[in-house]
C-alpha cells in the first residue's frame, strides 16, 4: 500500500519528493515520534491514553511562559518535562492506583486539562516569545536538525531500553498478563504507574519540540493528537491489548500516516480526510490483528 501511495505521488504530484518538501515532512512530524514513543510504551502495558494532546497543550503553554519569563532554552526543556511527568504522574495515580479502567481516567483529565487550560489562559496565544525560543534561538535550518536529532535521540534511547533492560521487559510482561508477571516478582501497578509518567514527560518534550518551531504558541494545540498517535502505534504492529509491539513498528507507522496526511495536500483532497483516514486505518489494523489471533487459535 505504501508503495502504490509512493508511486501515485510520483505520477500526480512529482513536488512530493522535492529536498524542502521532505524536510518539512520529517520536521513537522518529529513531535509526533516523540509523543507515539511513549504511547507505545503505555499500550505495551496494556494501557490507553487519550489525554496525551491537552498534556501537550498545557506544556507548550507552560514553556512559552517560562520562556517569556527569561529562563533559558535548557531550563525550559526541564520544566516541561518535569510538568509533563507529573501530568502523567496523575493518571498513573488513577490507574494504578485508584484502578480507574485508562480509557476513563485519561478521558477525564484531557477535558479538565483542555477546558482549565482555556479557562486560564481566555483561550489567547502566547505571544511576544523572546528571540531564544523559536527554533532554541538558531538559524533555521539549525532549529531543524537539533528538532529531528533530538526526535531520534529519544526514540532510539527509549527503543534500546524496551529491547535491552529488565524495565522494558517488564513492560512488556505487564501488557501480555499482569497476574502471571505478578507471580514472577514484578509490580504490574508500579509498572503501570511509571509508563504513565513516561508518557507525561515525552509529551512535555513534544510540546517543546512542536511549539518553537513556531513565533506563538496556540493554546488549542494537540486538539486530535490522542487519535494519530493511536493509530500509528497500532498500525506500526503494536496489540491494542497489550504486551506486544515494537518502537520499530512504530516509527514505520509515523512515517506511513504522515506520508498520507502530506499526499492529501498535494494530491488536493480536503484535509477532513486525513482524520476519516487515520479512523479507517486503525480500524482495519485493530481488524487485521484479531483475525490473526483467530486463526492462530484454530490451527
């Protein structure tokens, strides 16, 4: 499929391939690897989190503030951090420890992070950022490669530590069977406590990663992110019911998903559809993946 999209590309819009037209799309989605890191991360675990894009809103707008307040590019990277695992620190709390099903904890605390986020800021931009904050204060073409090395940085960090150390493994434990990984001496809910946290301080570094490439910071961004980064996780080959996947996988599905989203543009079909499609997409994976499981029950 992704070879037919390739080809019709190269027929009908022949500019897809142009050096500026792949750099922007490497770019523009180094935010989303980030984010789609450590969903992969919380789905392994068996988990769900829908709040990831007003995790990422509120952080984007806590590292204009700090940013405006004079603190420095790498005391603004921290901040944001540290707000974003503490942010995921919360739904872990209710997860893990108040055992509230994901999908309901993170449901809740996306629309109190969204609507307080509003309430707080009259919905207004942050404006008049210092010169030091979009693109770390480089050139352009600077900004560009720190966002992309910095993007990758992290993936293949967090990809190695999946593979290699206990914590990976423990992950991955916890997503196939948390009463069996229980029995072999892990926390399922510590476990699960602490993905969450991972995911919080991976959408504050994907806030700041997304937010100064630009000269404001849109206090109404994220809005839909929840729904793409789902989507490249499972289409990457990750089971939405836990334990398995790949960070491999996963970036194959950021790089399948974004290259649809650009083709929609130069192939001039509305944007509208690149949600529809994301739907669709995931649907027919979640689809795909059940219908393996049943034959491999009935051989």
């Amino acid at each position: 499929m992704y070879a037919a999209l390739l080809a019709l590309l190269a027929v009908a819009a022949p500019g897809f391939f142009t050096a500026g037209n792949l750099r922007d799309l490497v770019v523009g989605h180094a935010a989303m690897l980030v984010a789609a890191t450590g969903m992969t991360l919380v789905i392994l675990a068996g988990e769900i989190d829908v709040s990831i894009g007003s995790q990422l809103a509120v952080c984007g707008v806590l590292a204009g503030l700090a940013a405006k307040a004079g603190m420095p590019m790498p005391l603004v990277a921290l901040a944001v951090v540290v707000a974003g695992a503490v942010l995921g620190g919360v739904n872990g709390a209710l997860v893990a420890g108040l055992r509230i099903p994901s999908i309901v904890a993170t449901l809740a605390t996306m629309l109190v992070l969204r609507d307080g986020l509003r309430w707080a800021t009259g919905g207004a931009w942050v404006q008049g950022l210092p010169q030091h904050f979009q693109w770390f204060g480089l050139s352009q073409r600077g900004g560009e490669l720190a966002i992309t090395a910095a993007s990758l940085a992290v993936f293949g960090i967090v990809a190695w530590a999946a593979r290699a150390l206990p914590a990976g493994r423990a992950v991955y434990a916890t997503g196939a069977d948390a009463e069996s990984a229980e029995l072999l001496g892990l926390r399922p809910r510590r476990v699960t406590f602490w993905v969450f946290v991972g995911m919080g301080a991976l959408s504050g570094l994907a806030a700041l990663l997304g937010a100064v490439r630009f000269s404001e910071v849109q206090t109404n961004a994220g809005i839909g992110l929840e729904m793409a980064v789902i989507a490249v996780v499972v289409v990457g080959g990750a089971s939405i019911r836990g334990g398995r996947g790949t960070l491999t996988g996963t970036l194959a599905g950021v790089v399948l998903l974004g290259t649809v989203g650009t083709a929609l543009t130069f192939l001039q079909v509305s944007a509208y559809w690149e949600r529809a499609l994301q739907g669709a997409i995931l649907i027919a994976a979640v689809a795909v993946e059940r219908t393996s499981k049943r034959r491999v029950r009935a051989t």
